[in-house]
C-alpha cells in the first residue's frame, strides 16, 4: 500500500506516522531525535516539497522571473510492507495525487 500524505506540519506528520508505525520517532545515542524512515515494514520519504506553479525563467533560462510556488503544508510519500499494520487512521491524511511529483521506485 502506498500513501501520499500530507499534515499541517512537520510535528503533525511525525505524530501520525509514529502512531501507525511504533518507533518511527526515536533517539539517537545522544538523545537528539531519529526517524525511522524505513525497515522491513515501511519506508517513508519525507518532507516533499510540492509545486502549485513552477517558477518562470527568462528566456536564456538561467534567471527566475517568477519564483514556483510552492502548495502549503507537510507532505511524505509512505508504503507499508507489512499486511499485519493498519495504516487505515494515515487515509485521512491521503491525498491520492492524479500525478504524483515523487513515487517509489
């Protein structure tokens, strides 16, 4: 299964994921905060930017004309591997782009 999510935010996001994925937020062994962004269960590319409208270049395409704006929010991309999670509270959080910008591989 895989989720496109976005949150209001970075914490929201690390909230819910660490809810539906126990240990997705840890420490490291001088207690500054880890991700686990991915083990045999999940993986999870984090914090996508997401383009509303790309930036205008001039016409040697070399200088922004108009910077890209960019779509408010927190947004990941999340599969889970393992049939035995229930990633069912993530759905409301799921945006299920016609095109998404980035995907697994």
């Amino acid at each position: 299964m895989t989720l496109f999510l976005k949150a209001s935010n970075e914490a929201a996001m690390k909230t819910a994921l660490n809810d539906v994925f126990p240990g997705f937020v840890g420490a490291d062994e001088n207690g500054e905060e880890m991700l686990c962004v991915y083990n045999h269960q999940w993986a999870v590319d984090w914090d996508i930017p997401i383009v509303t409208t790309p930036a205008v270049f001039d016409e040697a395409g070399e200088t922004v004309v108009e910077p890209a704006v960019m779509e408010a929010g927190f947004f990941c991309n999340v599969i889970v591997h393992d049939a035995e999670i229930d990633a069912s509270s993530l759905n409301a959080l799921d945006q299920k782009p016609a095109t998404p910008q980035r995907v697994f591989a």
